[in-house]
C-alpha cells in the first residue's frame, strides 16, 4: 500500500512536470455523448429550443436538413429548410445542393437561421439569412446576403453564429481556416452588417490554420469562444476536436485557461477523439432549463456521423463537459 502511494506521487510529480505540455493534447477530461435517439445521423448541428418547449436542429445537407425532437433526446428528421431548393446560393456552391453550418436562434418572435454556402477547400463563400415564424421546413424567408468572401479575401465566410451580447448588440462570429475566426457587427433590425470591419478572433499560426466552427456564448461575466480544431469529415480518421477560450469583452481577447492567446493558437481542449467517439466538433451551445447543452457531431467507428449532446457545468469561469 504504501509502495503503491509512493509511485503514486512520483507519477504525480512527473505529470506537474510535464502538465503544461500534456493539457495541450489531451482535456481533463474525456466524456461521452449523452443519450440520443432516433434520427441521429447529424453534421454541423445546431439546436434552438421552442418557447413552446420543445426542439428544432438544422444541419449540413441538401437546402440544410432539419429534426424536431420533444425531450432533446429522440430525435427525428423533417425535412429540407428550403424544399424547393435555395437557387441564390448556386453561385458560391458551384450548383451543389449541399448546405453547410446553419445558426438557429429566436429572437423578437421569430426564428433567425444563418447558414453558409460554399464548395470544399475554397474560399469563394457566403452566408446567407432566413427567418421564420415556426422554424419548420419550408417556412424560411430568404433574407439574402449577409457576408461574402473571394478567393483571394484571405478568411473564409461560412460557419456563422449570432452572439447577442449583454448590452443587446448584435454580433456574426464566423471563420474557416485561412486568417481564421472573425466578428462583425450586426444591426439588430436586419440581421445584416452594420459595419464592414471585421475583428480577428482565432488564428492557428500551425497545423495549416486549421480552425473553424466558432460559437460565441455568454456566461456571468465571461463570453466564451468555442471553435474546432484540425480535420473535419473524413469519417472515422477525422481529427476535429473542441476548443475554448474566454473573454470579457464579446470582441476579445479570447485566452485558453493556461493564458494563451487564441490569436496565438490558443484553444483549451474541451473534446477530442475517444474510444469509439471520432473527431468530435462543429459544436454549437443553447440554455435550457437544466443548464448549457453542448451540441456537436463526431463519427462512429463506421464513419457515420452522430449527434452528440452533453450539459455544460461552470468550474472558476471555465466550461467543464460531462
Ligand atoms: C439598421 O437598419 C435599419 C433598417 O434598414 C435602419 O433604419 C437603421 O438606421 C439601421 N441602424 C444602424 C445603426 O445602422
């Protein structure tokens, strides 16, 4: 007993020593998916809850896919957000019916949904509104045009999310790799820019920037910048995993818990690959009556991408999963 808590506290020693270098590869802590059902099949989740109480998810698909679900645990599929297809997106998708990364969220008695329209590896992107009054499938107004990049603007517009912040301002984090994650403010009357200035997030100065899927969150005094790191969509072998920083102003900057810049590729690890849980990322965060509800996807052994959820509890000003 005693032999076995000595090498307990020299394996301990060694793990201070090497703390530093080790909390960069691996979280505290590596949870599994809560419980889903159903339909579970997911890619680039996000997930508004009904002031009525129950659920609406949009995710990447043909004209963006949606489910419904009434306890956020079984979820079922119902149908395409524009079922009559979304021809003003054809010019950044190369004709792709393919839809990427919707934002669902309900404001002023209705439901916004920003979403992204691109082609694979390039930069000529956009990211487009709808609004609805159900936020069911064939519902959404096209709103138009938010924001657009080209091929040579050197940040990539997809991946949006709407952050509200504690004065009531609008903001549209979003970002994919080149010079990273970026904010522009949002007049809150048409959901469009307000300004063309843009404020840099999130930069990977390594790993060929690979950093996208920003989701900005508000919590007490902090906001807290969520994003994805590495390799998305590559089944099984994808190597997404999940970062966060904070803030206590909602345009930065974002530091990680060991105090490092997310301009500087800062980024604690929140998820990663696990088990039978591959490349878990794209997440996006609701409140609901228990607490924050993290939502993301990650793939099966069989390369299938699945729903994951998980709560979100607070430990010092910092998110913890279980
Ligand atoms: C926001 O948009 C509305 C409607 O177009 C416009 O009347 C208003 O001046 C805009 N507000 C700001 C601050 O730009």
């Amino acid at each position: 007993m005693l032999f076995l808590q000595t090498l307990a506290i020299g394996s301990m020693l060694a793990w201070n020593a090497n703390a530093n270098a080790v909390a960069a590869l691996v979280p505290r802590q590596n949870v599994n998916p809560g419980p889903v059902k159903g339909d579970t099949f997911i890619h680039d989740p996000t997930v508004v809850k009904t002031p009525g109480g129950s659920y609406i998810a949009a995710f990447t698909g043909d004209n963006i896919q949606m489910k419904q679900s009434s306890d956020r645990t079984t979820w079922r599929d119902v149908g395409a957000a524009f079922p009559s297809g979304a021809s003003w997106t054809t010019p950044y998708t190369n004709g792709d019916k393919n839809l990427w990364a919707p934002d669902l969220s309900y404001h002023n008695s209705q439901y916004y949904m920003y979403y992204s329209a691109s082609s694979f590896g390039s930069s000529k992107s956009a990211i487009f509104l709808a609004t609805s009054k159900s936020g069911l499938p064939n519902t959404w107004t096209n709103q138009g045009l938010v924001i657009e990049s080209t091929t040579s603007s050197g940040y990539n517009a997809i991946d949006p999310n709407l952050i509200v912040d504690a004065s009531g301002k609008w903001w549209l984090s979003f970002g994919s790799f080149w010079s990273g994650i970026k904010l522009v403010p949002l007049n809150a009357s048409t959901g469009k820019p307000s300004s063309s200035t843009l404020t840099s997030l999130a930069f990977r100065p390594t790993n060929g920037g690979a950093v996208e899927g920003p989701f900005i969150t508000r919590k007490d005094s902090y906001y807290y910048l969520w994003v994805s790191f590495d390799a998305c969509c590559k089944g099984a072998a994808s190597t997404y995993n999940i970062r966060v920083g904070r803030s206590t102003k909602v345009n930065g900057p974002y530091v990680d818990k060991a105090g490092v810049d997310m301009m500087k590729g800062g980024g604690t690890l929140m998820m990663s690959s696990h088990g039978s849980i591959h490349g878990p990322g794209h997440n996006a965060v609701f409140t609901d009556t228990d607490g924050d509800v993290l939502v993301y996807h990650y793939y099966r052994d069989d390369g299938v991408a699945q729903m994951g959820i998980n709560l979100i509890r607070y430990d010092s000003g910092w998110p913890v999963i279980y």
